[in-house]
C-alpha cells in the first residue's frame, strides 16, 4: 500500500481529527502517538531457544533480554520499521506455557515473541504530515494488535482465538494468542464488493447500490420485500426485490467467507477446540 486513495482528503480528516480531540479535551495537542493501520504493518512472530546457565539454573531477566535480541537478529532483513514487540508465551524445557517465566528452574527456555513491523513509506509519511501541524509524532503503535487486546479477553487470547475485521475495501484476520498478534492478514475483500457487485448486476449507481447493501437483512426470510432506487431527474423510480437481490449479495459474501476461511486453515492452522472466532467490521 505505497500511496493513498486521495492525499489532500487525508490531510483534511487529519486535522479535523485533530481539532475534534483538542476541543473535547479542552487543550492543545503537541505530541501524539500514531496507531499504524493493519493494511501498513506485518507480523512476524518468530521462536527462540536460550540455554540457561550456572549451578541451579534459573531463568533471569537477562535471559529475557537475550531471548528478545536473538529473535530481533532474524528480522535484520525485514525492510520497514519494528513498531513493536512482545512475547506471546514463554516455555521452560517442556512445561506450560508462561508470560513471567523469570525465576523457573530448567535447562533452557524457549519464548515466542511477535514482531509488528510498520510500513515506512507510512511511518515517514505521517510523521511529516503531523511536522507540518506542528505536532511530534513520539511512536506509533498496530491498531490491529490494540483491537485485539481490547475486544479478547485474557481466557480467550490464551486460547488462541481470531478476530476478523471486515472494512469497506479489505479484511483483518488477527490471530492472538497471549498478549500478542501471532498471525496477521489483509484480503483486499470487503463491504465495497457487495456494493460493486449489486452496482453491476442490477445496472444501478453505487450509491443506490450501498443503499440496498445496507438494508438487506441476512438469515431473516421476508417474501415480498423490495428495495426502492429513486430516478435519476424526475424519471420513474425502480423497485428490485429480494429475490432479484439476495443471490448477488450471498454469492459475493460467499466468494468472501471463502477467501477469509482459507487464510484461517490454511496459513494460520493455529487454532484447536477451545479456540474462538470473533466477527467484526463497520
């Protein structure tokens, strides 16, 4: 995603963002943290094995330490910018699985840590945007991984759960375990295909399209239901009825659910029987 849609539109919802926060909080905003949206960063979630060292080895915070900089050492080559990192578990020889592992007795301890890695076209991007309102721009976060600690709780995250998030032009599909993002895609599917799909088949404008998109009910059987498309200049409206609209907008959906349950098998084939899927969007 080098570019955007429409630049000088961006720069306006910026500033009006901007302004909405300094009105509502009742103070001028010098500093601001950025969340980096899923459609700009990459997830690497990477294993490490450190041996444990000494008469009575234990595990120690330095071990921690040299966990996380031997799983920094094979993204080297990663281009973009590590926008942040943290452990998804950690494991003593072969026992449970922990997020305080410091202290425990063993040979050696293994960590599974995951890395959100910016796109710095993005990063770069923002950064001189915000400079030219003043603003400094002190880091940036993945609102992906901030989504995913808000909406799953700590039982479901250990469980290793997903969380699809379908926006207008793609979809997420988040895969948490502990407090991280092990597994990260974006399909460029979305809500805007169902509009683009009813747009075509049914000979309409977009926006009438949305309109339909967006009062259809699914799984609610209603014979007899139909969807005005006003006229264009005084002209005749049109009246389609759900049987003219539900295949267009099922057989898109189904096209949809397709592609996001084969990210899910297929790539990810992290979950098990406790593992739960969570749906969300606009």
């Amino acid at each position: 995603a080098e570019g955007w849609n429409n630049p000088g539109m961006l720069d306006e919802a910026i500033r009006r963002s901007i302004a909405d926060a300094e009105e509502q909080s009742g103070s001028k905003i010098k500093e601001i943290n950025v969340g980096v949206p899923g459609a700009f960063t990459h997830v690497y979630a990477t294993k490490v094995t450190v041996p444990l060292k000494g008469t009575d080895p234990r595990v120690t915070s330095s071990d921690v330490k040299t966990a996380f900089s031997r799983a920094a050492e094979k993204l080297a080559n990663v281009p973009g910018v590590v926008v942040h990192s943290i452990p998804a578990w950690f494991m003593v020889d072969s026992g449970k699985k922990t997020l305080e592992p410091v202290g425990m007795k063993g040979r050696e301890m293994t960590a599974f840590i995951s890395f959100c890695v910016g796109n710095r076209f993005f990063i770069d991007d923002v950064t001189n945007r915000m400079a030219d309102l003043g603003i400094v721009v002190t880091g940036f976060y993945s609102t992906s991984a901030g989504e995913a600690m808000l909406y799953l709780n700590e039982q479901e995250r250990d469980h290793t759960s997903v969380l699809i998030d379908m926006g207008y032009l793609n979809t997420e599909i988040i895969g948490v375990e502990g407090d991280a993002i092990i597994y990260h895609k974006v399909l460029d599917v979305g809500g805007g295909d169902i509009a683009v799909a009813l747009a075509e088949e049914l000979d309409i404008s977009l926006n009438a399209a949305e309109d339909i998109k967006r009062k259809f009910v699914y799984g609610i059987e209603t014979s007899g239901e139909t969807y005005e498309v006003p006229g264009a200049d005084g002209q005749k409206g049109t009246a389609f009825t759900r049987e003219q609209v539900k295949p267009i907008i099922c057989g898109e959906l189904d096209e949809i659910c397709t592609k996001i349950k084969e990210a899910v098998d297929d790539d990810f084939g992290g979950l098990g029987s406790w593992s739960s899927v969570f749906l969300t969007g606009g």
